[in-house]
C-alpha cells in the first residue's frame, strides 16, 4: 500500500530529471538520511532523463517515488507511482482529464497494486510553474483547511500535498490543514525551504516536507534540511 510507504516519510528531496546533478551530490543527498527520493517536475520531463535518474539513484537504498506529470515518462522500475490531482485547478484536466486520457491509453498497464495513489494537490503560490499550468484558483487557509478535509474525507486520498513550490508558504494553514485529517491522510508540504530553519518549521507544521530546489543552488543548505527533520 502506498500509505505504508510514505508513512514513515519525515523528509523527502525531490529531484527533477530536469536538472543535471553530479554523481557525488546524489550520493550526499542518499546517505544524508532523508526518507526517500520524488523524482518530478512541470516541465522537461522525459522518458529518457527519468530512466538515466533512476539508473542512478537505484545505487542506493531508498525508496524512490515517481511523481507522474506526464504520460510520456512513465517508467517502471519505481517503488511507488503518485499522481497529482490538483484540487483547486482552475483547468479541470488537471483535476480529471488528463487522468482519463492516460486511463484511457494504459489502464491495463497500471503499475501493480498498492504501489499508485493519488495525492491531492493543493496549489498555494499563484506564481509557481504548477499555478500556472494548472491555472490554480487562489486559495486562503480556510481553503485549504477545506481542500485537504475534501481530499481526506471524502476522496481519501493517502496525501494532501501543499505545494508553495518556489516560496515559503503559511505554516499556520499548514498545520491547520493537518489537524483538520482525521481519516489517515499524511500531509506533505513543500515549497521554499531553503535551510535548517524553514525545514523545523515546516516539519512542525507537516507530517512530510519535500524539499526541492535548494538542492540545486546550494547543496550544504539542502543536507542541513535533514539534519533538523530527523534528529
Ligand atoms: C516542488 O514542493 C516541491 O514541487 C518543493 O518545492 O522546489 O520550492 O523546494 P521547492
């Protein structure tokens, strides 16, 4: 079951395949003590650089998640399959359609049981790549206290994601959001964390925090988002 995988999950990088990163900042960031490994992004995604980025990470332990965004960079291999549905999409494709069109073309092929899930998304920064893909509706805390009850209980979802991705978001919505899921659905947040003080904070308020794009700027500021999480 997906909720088995990413219940023990305090602290997550996501890498996007995207991006180019060195053999030994893979290594510093497997055996930093993170939880596990997202692999995704909005754009630039392919079959090709997803493959050459498991191939890699696939030295290591960890478990692997790929965060799927696009139906032509479905590999297989990973330990669990996580498919966005942005709630508060104001493009409803992104909330069912583009589902339905995968479903559609390889719903014989899903991956097997228990290893894809959902996660209900809810797109917080207007100005991130995500908002502008999805055209997300703006939302404020009591939005998204309704979002994730929406996703919890009634959907239930094993996630509700909040996604500042770019910037760091409203801690006190976040945590909001989580006291308010009483159906057993882990709450992820990301988005702008930058260093060991935003990951305490954004780790007090989430049960998950995924951290992004640090990784690329500044390697030492990513690895000390561990540190504080898991200690
Ligand atoms: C992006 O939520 C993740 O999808 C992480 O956000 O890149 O801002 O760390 P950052």
């Amino acid at each position: 079951m997906v909720e088995r995988i990413v219940e023990e999950w305090k602290h997550v990088f996501k890498l996007d395949p995207d991006k180019r990163i060195g053999d030994e900042a893979l290594e510093a960031l497997c055996l930093s003590g993170t939880d596990a490994i997202m692999v995704g992004g909005s754009s630039g995604v392919t079959y090709d650089n997803t493959v050459d980025l498991l191939s890699r990470l696939r030295r290591y332990e960890l478990p692997c998640a790929l965060e799927v965004t696009t139906l032509d960079a479905v590999v297989p291999g990973f330990d669990a399959y996580l498919i966005p549905v942005a709630l508060n999409a104001g493009d409803p494709d992104y909330l069912v359609g583009r589902h339905i069109e995968a479903l559609k073309r390889y719903g014989s092929l899903l991956p097997k049981e228990g290893t894809i899930a959902a996660e209900g998304y809810v797109i917080a920064n207007p100005d991130c790549e995500a908002a502008r893909v999805a055209g997300a509706k703006p939302v404020d805390e009591a939005d998204i206290v309704a979002y994730a009850r929406f996703a919890d209980r009634l959907l239930r979802l094993p996630i509700v994601y909040i996604e500042y991705s770019g910037a760091f978001g409203d801690m006190e919505a976040v945590a909001r959001a989580r006291a308010a899921l009483t159906n057993g659905a882990r709450l992820f947040y990301g988005g702008g964390i930058d260093g060991a003080e935003k990951a305490a904070a954004a780790a007090r308020a989430a049960d998950t925090i995924v951290v992004g794009n640090i990784i690329y700027q500044s390697l030492a500021r990513a690895l000390d988002t561990v540190r504080v999480v898991q200690s």
